[in-house]
C-alpha cells in the first residue's frame, strides 16, 4: 500500500527512526515528567524546553478501534484493524496505528498490545500487534 511520509524534523526524528532499534521514542519534559506526543521543543504543560527522549514500554490497551473494508487505492489489503492505543507508563499518549498478526475482526477495546516497526523507506512506522 502505497504510505504517505512524514517530514522528518529535529522534534519527530527520535519517533520516525527509533524503530531501528526497536524502541518506540515518546518526549517527555524533564521539569514536570509530562509525555508529549506528538513531540514539541516545548512542554505544553509547563512551558520547559527541557525536553528529552525515551524509550517507552511499548505495550498498551485499545481504547478505540475500527475496522476498515474500503479499498481505497489499488494496493490496499483490506479488512484491516486500525487502534488507538493509549501506552503503558506514558499518561495520555494515544498513537492511532494499524493492527497487525491477528484477524482484524477480533481486536477489541481493552486488548493488550505490543508495538512493532515496520520500515518504508527512511521511517519505521510503529504497527501493534496482540500482547503475546
């Protein structure tokens, strides 16, 4: 399926790339310890511009999910389960991502998952699958 890059820059370049080491990379404010997604040079809470990287756990719970039957474009696998999951230890971070390595139709709010990348091009696009 054809993906529509993000532009990377200095704030979002940990997020797009940490999946080469297969560490989803969320900013967190070093003065407060507020997580901020989608990253910023400056906590939204605080207004710090201490702001660091870090790895999260990368497993979370399904808050919402849809599943997608349309075939958009030529190339589109469908049916296909699209998430939003709120992760472990980052309170309030929500990343919308597809669901993989499982029949869509059974991913429910309340699921456990587990990150994993997928690479295209220059990013490796976070992806979850079922919680082993």
């Amino acid at each position: 399926m054809t993906q529509i890059m993000p532009e990377i820059t200095e704030e979002n370049r940990a997020f797009w790339t940490g999946g080469a080491r297969g560490e989803l990379m969320i900013a967190h404010c070093d003065d407060c310890g507020h997580s901020i997604h989608p990253p910023e040079v400056v906590c939204p809470r605080c207004l710090s511009l201490s702001i660091r990287v870090l790895p999260a756990a990368g497993t979370g719970t399904v808050m919402a999910r849809t599943i997608n039957r349309q075939q958009w474009s030529p190339d589109m696998n469908v049916p296909f389960a699209l998430a939003i999951v709120e992760l472990d230890g980052e309170s309030g971070v929500r990343i919308t991502a597809p669901v993989v390595g499982c029949n869509p139709d059974t991913v429910a709010i309340g699921d456990r998952l587990q990150v994993v990348f997928e690479q295209i091009g220059y990013v490796w696009f976070p992806r979850f699958r079922p919680l082993a």
